[in-house]
C-alpha cells in the first residue's frame, strides 16, 4: 500500500509526465518494483500511461474537483477564519478553473455584510486579486488561455499589455491587489498558495473598503497574508498534510 501511494503521489506532484526511470527514483525504488505496481495502478485508473510517461489516471482527476470542495475547504477554514479575525476583513479561498478562479469558501465579518462574497462565483483575472494571484504563478503559454478569457469577459484587447504588467508585477512581488476594478468601493489583496514545483494550489484573498486599503494597512496586511498562505501550504503539502483534521 506505502509504495503504491508513493508511485501515486510522484505522479501527481510531479510538473510533467514521467518516464518509468524517473518515477521509481521520484519514490525511491527500484524499476521493476515501480513497473510492477504501476501495471496494476494503471488497470485500476490512478495512473495513466501515455507511450512510456506516466501521469495522473481518471480517478485521481475524478477526485481533484471533491478535493476543492471538500478537502481544501475544511484545511482552509481554520486559516481563512484567523485572518478574518487579525484583519477585521472579508476573506476567502479560491482554486483555479480554465477560464478564470472559483470562490469555494468565505469568512465574512457582520461588519462587511454589504459586500458581496461571491461564494461560487468563477472570477476573471482582469478584475479580481484572486484569479490573478493564481495565474501569475502559472508559465506564459498557460497564462493565455485566461488572457482570452477576460477578452471575452470585456476586457479590451488593447489593453492586454496592461494586464501582462499586472501579472508580472504579482508574480514579481508575490501579491495581487486590485482596487476599484470590479466595484468603486472594494478593494482585494490576493496571495496564491503553491506546491513545491511552483504550481498554483488555491489562493487567499482579503476583501475589504477601499479607503481601508491605505499603504501602513497594506503592509500590516501583506504580512499576515503571508503568514496564512505559509500555513495553509504547510497544511497541504507538509509530511502529515491534513493528518490532525477530523
């Protein structure tokens, strides 16, 4: 069972397919052990084998959309909950989908009732900090389909350019912030969480007043945002991720 989680979770870690080689050192065993197993992951659908790589099967993409819903919510509350109480703002997770991020939980303070939380709603990265956070960590060929994405959603072609200096600048700084764009009034701060290979694993966004957004909050922002992604990535790929829920 231990080897065969091994070969599983090599896999699906892993930024690219894998050679048989390369998997069985990703899990430190030897060939024919790896060969072995993966006939029977392969039968059973949690690997799939594509000439001589392997990637993740059916099932394990069957259960990544449940895993969004579920896992990841119930890993991220308690993190989404304690910087809603050091911030006094809004705050929710989000998880990458092909044109835009997906709002899956929120904590919003009595305070901020008037703010929409948008729980459920596909964001497009050309007016929220979210998406943006998350698409930034993503590389240039992956970004494109989300810039057609916001064209489609209104943002004018011309303007693209614009919007590439924006993803730049939160990949080079580590954080979205986007003020006024989607409403006058509201302003987000959004930080994506990544796995060890630099995928994007979700986000976390404050949600606040604009007027609250002022450059000494800012900081004091940014640091407890980074404090709560640092968390929730250690939650979700530290060595016991999600071992001490239930």
């Amino acid at each position: 069972m231990d080897k065969a989680l091994d070969l599983i979770e090599s896999v699906v870690r892993a930024d690219r397919p894998l050679r048989l080689s390369e998997v069985a050192n990703e899990a430190g065993m030897h060939r024919a052990t790896a060969y072995r197993i993966l006939v029977d992951l392969v039968r059973r659908g949690w690997i799939m084998r594509s000439e001589d790589h392997y990637l993740p099967g059916p099932v394990v993409l069957q259960f990544s959309e449940a895993a969004a819903a579920n896992s990841l919510v119930v890993l991220g509350r308690p993190v989404l909950q304690e910087l809603a109480d050091r911030t006094a703002m809004m705050v929710n997770l989000q998880v990458l989908e092909p044109e835009g991020a997906r709002v899956i939980d929120v904590v919003r303070p009595p305070r901020l009732a008037m703010i929409n939380d948008l729980l459920g709603e596909l964001l497009p990265v050309h007016k929220f900090a979210g998406p943006m956070a998350l698409v930034s960590a993503l590389d240039e060929a992956a970004q494109i389909p989300y810039l057609r994405a916001a064209e489609q959603q209104g943002h004018p072609p011309a303007r693209r350019a614009e919007l590439l200096a924006d993803i730049e600048r939160t990949r080079r700084t580590g954080f979205a912030l986007e003020r006024g764009r989607n409403e006058e009034v509201i302003a987000s701060l959004g930080r994506a969480v990544l796995a060890g290979n630099g995928r994007p694993l979700c986000a976390i966004t404050i949600v606040g007043l604009d007027s609250e957004f002022d450059d000494p909050t800012l900081t004091r922002l940014q640091d407890h945002l980074t404090a709560a992604t640092a968390e929730l990535q250690h939650a979700l790929t530290g060595p016991a991720a999600g071992a001490d829920v239930g």
